[in-house]
C-alpha cells in the first residue's frame, strides 16, 4: 500500500486473498477479510489511495468469484475506501 501509495496507484488485493476449507469454515474466513480489508482500506484511505479488491476465478479462490456476490461482500465492510476491481 506505501509503495502504491508513492507512485499514486491503488493497492490490489488479488490472489493474495486465500480460500476457505481444511478446518476454516466460510464465515470465519469471510470474517477475517472484512477485518483486514477493513484495516487496510482504511490504511490506504490514509495514504490517499483506494483499495482494489478483485474477485478471482473458481480455480484461484473460493471465497468470491462473481461481481454482485462481492459488491454485496464490500457494502458490509466498515470502510468505504475497498473499491471493486472487476476485470
């Protein structure tokens, strides 16, 4: 995010955003991301720059694969500073 930050860029949050399964179940992950997201969007929101949250595909992660599932997801958080990076 700093580094975003000091060339005026969004930090991306992509594949970095981990999956739920193998003793985690979906609503403690879900609840971890919107703590960390929430932080972070927060952080940026400080810096002066968004954060890009990007649903990724089924093979990537099973948290979010589609836009209305995580634009629903980013409406929830606390901060508004978590945009949606839907390419």
């Amino acid at each position: 995010i700093e580094v975003a930050a000091t060339l005026g860029a969004p930090a991306i949050i992509g594949s970095m955003q981990g999956r739920w399964g193998d003793g985690t179940s979906r609503e403690q992950a879900l609840t971890w991301l919107a703590e960390a997201l929430t932080e972070l969007g927060e952080h940026a929101a400080n810096l002066g720059q968004p954060l890009l949250y990007e649903p990724l595909n089924r093979y990537e992660t099973n948290l979010f694969n589609r836009l209305a599932d995580t634009v629903a997801f980013l409406r929830t958080l606390k901060t508004r500073n978590v945009k949606i990076l839907a390419d």
